[in-house]
C-alpha cells in the first residue's frame, strides 16, 4: 500500500458522529500519522477506542493490498521465466 494513500469509508464517520471534536480530531489526526509511519500514536482512551476499529480496516486494506501485489508478482515471473524457456 502506498503510504501516502488509504481508503476511508462512510462508516468511521458515522461511527464517530457521536463524539465529541476534540476525540473525532485526535481520532482523525491520528488516522493519518498510523498511514504515514505505521505506528499508532499516543491517544486518549476514548480516542483509541474509536481508532482501533478504523486501524482494523486499514491493516486488512495494507495486508490485501500486499497480497494482491505479490500475486501479480508471481504471475510477472512466470512469463518472464516462461518466455525465456520458449526463446531458448
């Protein structure tokens, strides 16, 4: 997953529609620095249980990702090894 981008979806938000701003901010803020660095940062712990449900989505969203990227990966090798076999 390229770290510079993620998929938010409509349910964080309407998840977090009840909180309070300055939770939802430290939620969103720390949204994007788990993106950026991969490491959770320090939170309150109202902010952290809302966070822990959004870095669940995005864990699933970098591991499915990677999975997808290898398996290409795999498929790339095979022609190449394929067309090197077939030219020789």
């Amino acid at each position: 997953m390229n770290p510079k981008k993620f998929t938010a979806t409509t349910s964080w938000r309407k998840s977090m529609h009840s909180l309070p701003d300055r939770i939802r901010l430290e939620v969103y803020d720390a949204l994007f620095d788990y993106v950026e660095t991969g490491k959770e940062p320090e939170m309150t712990l109202e902010a952290k249980a809302a966070f822990s449900f959004i870095r669940t989505d995005i864990d699933l969203e970098v591991d499915k990702t990677i999975a997808v990227c290898e398996k290409r990966r795999e498929n790339v090798m095979k022609r190449w090894h394929r067309g090197t076999i077939n030219s020789e």
